[in-house]
C-alpha cells in the first residue's frame, strides 16, 4: 500500500450518541423536522454522481419543501452545530495518533474521506492533528456521497495514485466497502473506533 484512506466518523472516533446530540440540538432550535428531511435527502442521493459540489448540493436541497432556508439552515447552524458537540463530548481515537506517525515515517500519503463537509473543522474539534493528512476530501465537493464510485474515482486521481494502491479504511461496509471495492480498492472495517484498524 502507498496510501490509506481513512473515513472520520465512526472511525477516527467513537461516534456514539451522536445521532441523538444532534437531535437535541435541532429540537431546541426548532428544525428537528428539517433535520429528519436531511436524512432522507441524503440516503436518497446516495451513491449518484453529481459532476461538482453546485450541482450536488442544488439537488440535495431542493428536496426540502424551502430550499433556500434548508440550506441556510445547513450551513449556518446544523453543521456549526455538529462541530460543537464533537468539540464538547468527542474525542480523536486513542491508536490515531501513533497510527498516523507510523504511517508518515513510512512515507505513506495519509487522506480523510468524510461524506460531510466542514472536514478540516470536524478534525480539530476532536483533536485530530491536521498534519497528519496529506489530504482531506468530503464527498459534496467530489460530486456524489459514499459508495459512489466516481467520488472514489477522483480521490485516486488527486493523489496521483491506482486504486490498488490504496487501502479504505471505515465503519460502513455499504458506503465505505462498497465505493472502494467498486474502483479495486482494498478495504478494512472499523468495527471499534477505539481499537486499531490496522496491523
């Protein structure tokens, strides 16, 4: 392997609790309908290929009966939200940080892969040292959510490497596994974010 792509949630921290967090939160502000209509716009868009971030997040939204306020809703507060309660009660998992060194005096190229935006925020909210990646990738700006294949597609693309010479690492064997496995990537499930994923 020449480079390990690591998912974040779920894998470069425990994310239990979280979906109920951000619940709470969205029922205090009001959105918690808003925030049930998220979840099935993005399970429904799942895997399809978008071409860019624009013309993702244009369909993403305008499957909310507002689209404008959707969005602003998603960018302005339910995202900032989701970073302040990683921030508040997550932390990065305890083998990341020696896993990362490792690999690094290896010399081998070190992404992360999140289906969310707001990447490099979410990583320092958990503590996750940003020098440890060479690369940082979400999903809305390669143009389609985990698995979709074209998304794994440009990833290899950007680092300049073969599929082959990448390994996968995440907690979801549908999104994760099956955007690798579709481009010839090797995979590893993370059953435990508190234990190591790798050798």
């Amino acid at each position: 392997m020449r480079a390990y792509i690591f998912d974040l949630d779920g894998t470069l921290y425990d994310k239990s609790g979280l979906a109920r967090r951000l619940a709470l939160a969205q029922l205090r502000r009001g959105h918690l309908r808003t925030l049930a209509r998220e979840r099935i716009a993005r399970k429904a868009l799942r895997g399809c290929y978008f071409e860019n971030e624009g013309i993702f997040y244009q369909t993403f939204f305008d499957r909310f009966p507002t689209p404008d306020k959707a969005r602003e809703w998603y960018f302005s507060q339910y995202m900032p939200d989701m970073v302040a309660i990683l921030r508040k009660h997550y932390h990065v998992a305890p083998w990341v940080k020696e896993t990362m060194t490792d690999l690094r005096n290896q010399g081998m190229t070190i992404a992360v892969f999140s289906d969310y935006g707001f990447v490099r925020e979410k990583l320092e909210a958990i503590g996750f040292d940003l020098n440890w990646a060479n690369f940082l990738f979400d999903a809305p700006s390669l143009g389609g959510l985990k698995p979709c294949k074209e998304s794994f597609e440009r990833i290899c693309l950007e680092m300049n490497l073969q599929p082959s010479d990448c390994l996968m690492i995440g907690d979801r064997s549908d999104t994760d596994g099956t955007g690798a496995r579709s481009v010839g990537m090797a995979f590893a499930l993370v059953k435990n974010a508190e234990c190591p994923p790798i050798p």
